[in-house]
C-alpha cells in the first residue's frame, strides 16, 4: 500500500512509522530526553564509502550537521560508518542495493566499533531513493 502526500510517496511500513511516532509524541512516551538528529542529507562520495569520503560542505546553513547516505556492498559496514565519522557526518545511513531486505549492521573488529561514536542505520533501497 502506498500513501500520497502532495508529491511523497510512503509505504504502508512508513506510515505505521510516523503514525506510530506521532502517537507517542501526542501521549507523550518517547523517552525522557531523546535527542532528535536533523540534518542536511548528502550522497556519498565514493558512494559505497569504503575508502575515504569527501566532507560534508563547508557549514553555511543554519544547523551545521550533515548526515551521509552510503551505498552497501564492496566492505564491511563499520568501515563504511568510520569512513562518515572520521570525514565529519554526524549520522550514517546505509542503503541496500536492488534490494527491499533489511539487514543488520554488524562488526567482527572490536577496534574499530569503539572508535565509532555517530549513530547508522540500514534501509532498503526505496526508501534511500525516497530520501
């Protein structure tokens, strides 16, 4: 099932999703002191993020936090993660490719799980073509 917005598109998924947030929002039970991330969303380049990324822009706008959409495939997801970390997003969102599955986003390397310090999620690809 899909939803229309004006010009967005949601699945039924995303809109049990907002109807859920906005629900908790309204009984007022999402947790005590819950950060909410905002940001600026950039492409990553190389997109797969598996060697150095390019920084976000130089900070002109009124938030200053860039949160970077990376390609999966070609390396191990925490590479990609540090990979955003280390080049200045706060956040990382990983995408699948040709793909709807959701997967989760594990480490084998202990190492480099604790250099990590931004939060990452994974989606599938609809939802990244969507953002």
């Amino acid at each position: 099932m899909l939803l229309s917005i004006g010009m967005l598109m949601l699945s039924a998924t995303q809109v049990y999703t907002i109807l859920t947030v906005q629900l908790f929002a309204f009984f007022n039970l999402l947790p005590v002191g819950a950060d909410i991330l905002a940001g600026f969303l950039i492409n990553s380049k190389p997109e797969n993020a598996c060697e150095p990324i390019m920084p976000p822009p130089v900070k002109d706008n009124s938030s200053g936090t860039f949160i970077v959409l990376i390609r999966r495939l070609d390396c191990n997801f925490d590479i990609k993660v540090l990979n955003a970390q280390r080049a200045g997003y706060k956040a990382a969102i990983v995408h699948n490719v040709d793909s709807e599955d959701l997967i989760s986003m594990g480490s084998n390397d202990i190492d480099v799980l604790k250099k990590i310090d931004i939060p990452s999620v994974f989606i599938g690809e609809s939802s990244a073509n969507s953002l």
